[in-house]
C-alpha cells in the first residue's frame, strides 16, 4: 500500500512537576513519560524548529516559566502551538492565548477536569472560539456525552478529531513497545503496567462514526473536523478540500460512516468493492 504523505513533526514539551498522566513518546509531561526526558521551555534548542525543517505543530505546558517567550517565537515562525500535557490553570491558559497559542492537544485528557469554580485549561480552551481542539473520540479516552459537549460548544470550525494510535493499531492483542515502555494491548485499549492509557487503537472512520452518534449531529457536518479544519490549522492549502489542482487524497464512505474507497495522490489505494468501483486511466471515479 502506497504511503500517505508525511506532512509534519509533532514536538511536544511539558512540565517537569506533577505529571499529568496518559501516554505518548518521550519528551513531555504524562503519557507515560520518563521525567528523564522533560524539558523546560527554552529559545536555543527550538533554533532550527520551523515549517522548513518539518515542525508545523508543538505541544506545551503553558504552566511553564518562560512558555509564553516560546509560544511568542514559535508562532512568529508561522508554527501552530497547542496546549497540552498540562496542569495549566484557566488563568495561566489566558496569559498564553495573549501569546498566541492557537489549539489544544487531546482536550480532556493529561489535564485537570473541569470544576465550576475551576474550569481550568480545558474550559479555557473549549470558551475561545479562536482555539483550534483536538478530541479523541473512541468513548474511552473521553466520554460520548462529552464529546457531544465539546461539539456544541467548538462545531466543525474548532474541532479536530484525532486517533492518538500508537504503533499496535491494527496488531493482535499483546505486548508493544512506545519508545521505552512497554504497552499491554486488548481488543480496544492500550495501557501501562499501572492501568495508564498508552495512546489508543482507534481509527478515523471509528471516531467519525463514534461523533455523529455521541453528537446527534449529521455526518457532512463532522467531516471537517477530519479534513478541512485540520488542513487550515497547519496551513495545508493542498490538502483537506475538493477543488481542482488539490492533492487528490480522498476517502469515501457509506452513508453509515464505513470506508470504501481510499484514495492517495490520485491512486486507489484501498477499494473495499473493486467490481464496482474503478479509477480509469484519465483519473475520472466511476461510482
């Protein structure tokens, strides 16, 4: 099968103080990382960060001393910046919403609930309509009556939904590495020895279908948040839309939310019905 485009590295920094948990790769706070690995917000290693060199989009605590200085650079550099792994206050979100952060990571998850008298950096992150959310909807990582609360409250515009998938996704039920650390893998979670969620085992067209059930809301208006808005977050303008002279990468679906046909740079990579369904040589679908 023919690759999709590698579009970006992910960095992430975070706070070096109560870990907040859930897993992801070494180098930020909870998601199973190893406190050896934390780092605090500094200039002189982000020097060689930008588009160019293949960093769209970096993941902070905005706790940290010195984090709005770094949301500051990096946004000057045309690189999106999003809160996560993080016991930021809804105060301290505030003073990094001034600097320009413009997203948050995994809302809901390796930070502090939200409380009526805190709302914390998850309520400040679901009241900015400037704030582009990531949400993982596998009913596991974040429940479905939550789901539905961050879809009414952001709407396609301001939500992107995302897997958080590890390297199992896919693979039987066993044991799996993430990066140094061992990973116990069921039917339908990844988790560390102490129960910690290690990522997840969701698919796209699994949490595109978990939304419109959880959200009661109609599939056409989901599907931005996997496409459109993603593709504008990080100023993909090729990508994310169905125009002519853009990347034709496309996925088709039944009216049920099930994948058809996966189409990468023009060409049929996955076709569940390949009697019906044909990519002609002068790259016209016939449905």
């Amino acid at each position: 099968m023919q690759d999709v485009d590698f579009l970006a590295d992910h960095a992430r920094m975070a706070a070096t103080d109560r870990i907040q948990k859930g897993a992801a790769l070494p180098g930020a706070i909870g998601h199973g990382y190893d406190p050896a690995h934390l780092r605090q917000p500094e200039l002189q290693p982000i020097e060689r960060w930008s588009i160019e060199n293949g960093v769209r989009l970096v993941t902070l605590a905005p706790e940290l001393v010195g984090a709005d200085v770094l949301v500051r650079e990096l946004r000057r550099r045309g690189i999106v910046v999003s809160a996560g792994h993080s016991q930021a206050t809804y105060e301290q979100a505030q003073v990094a919403f001034e600097a320009g952060l413009n997203a948050g990571t995994h809302l809901f998850n390796a930070m502090p609930a939200i409380e009526h008298r805190a709302p914390g950096l998850a309520g400040a992150l679901l009241a900015n309509p400037q704030v582009v959310v990531g949400l993982i909807a596998d009913n596991i990582h974040v429940h479905p009556a939550m789901l539905k609360l961050a879809w009414q409250s952001k709407g396609s515009r301001g939500l992107v939904l995302v897997t958080d998938a590890m390297a199992a996704l896919g693979e039987p039920p066993g044991t799996y590495q993430l990066g140094d650390l061992e990973v116990t893998v069921n039917s339908n979670t990844a988790r560390l020895s102490d129960g910690t969620l290690a990522g997840s085992l969701l698919t796209q067209d699994v949490a595109l279908r978990n939304m419109i059930e959880a959200s009661g809301a109609q599939m056409a208006d989901i599907i931005p948040s996997l496409s459109t808005t993603p593709a504008a977050l990080l100023n993909l303008q090729q990508k994310g839309v169905v125009r002519p002279g853009a990347d034709a990468d496309l996925t088709l679906v039944t009216p049920q939310g099930e994948v058809v046909v996966t189409i990468v740079r023009g060409q049929i990579v996955h076709n569940t019905e390949p009697e019906r369904l044909q990519l002609e040589p002068d790259r016209r679908l016939e449905l």
